[in-house]
C-alpha cells in the first residue's frame, strides 16, 4: 500500500472509516465467493486474489487505525465482546437504519 493511500485513509472521520471497512468486507466475501462457486473463471483467479489481497491490507491498516477513535484494533479478534465488533455494530445498525431520505442526506454531506 502506497504512503498516499495510507494518508487518506488517515483523515477519512468515523463514519467514512466504517464505510471503507464494510465495503472492503464485502468485496473480499463476494470476490471470493465468486470464485468459490465458479463464476469467475480460472484464469482470473491470480488477478482477482491479488485484488482481494490489496483490498484486505487497506481494511488492515484501517483497522490497525481505529485507536484515533478510541476503539482497540486488538479487540478485533473477539468477536462476541470485543469493542472493535462493538463499533462495527453501532455503525452497521445505524447505516441498516437509514431511510432512502436519509442516504440522500448522507449521499449529499459525503459528497
């Protein structure tokens, strides 16, 4: 990862951090799954893995980071208490919980 992506990831607030963590997730569960089940051809596979490789150091570092917002990256590894997934949930709810109003608002404010 380059010195500049890190940079930005750095000032992104909580909120656009919590939606680079999910959305990487998410490519990484899906990329994956496609392979998994064949709809992504062979041949691709070494380019898409390397995707999802480069993909899965950006989330890294954004949770290596969490500490600017108080939250441990350590607890990520407890998945029933830790305060990572604490956080994860708050901001999963909350975005689960938007009204197609609200995304407009946020869509506008996010820019």
């Amino acid at each position: 990862m380059e010195e500049s992506e890190k940079n930005e990831i750095l000032e992104l607030d909580e909120v656009n951090t919590y939606f680079l963590i999910d959305e990487c997730g998410a490519f990484i569960w899906r990329m994956n799954h496609e392979m998994s089940h064949g709809r992504i051809p062979e041949e691709s596979h070494p380019a898409v893995q390397e995707d999802v490789n480069n993909v899965y150091e950006l989330q890294k570092f954004a949770v290596d980071n969490l500490g600017r917002f108080n939250v441990d990256p350590e607890s990520a590894m407890d998945k029933e208490n830790g305060e990572y997934w604490k956080w994860y949930r708050f901001w999963d709810n909350w975005k689960k919980g938007l009204s197609d109003e609200d995304w407009n608002k946020v869509n506008y404010l996010l820019g």
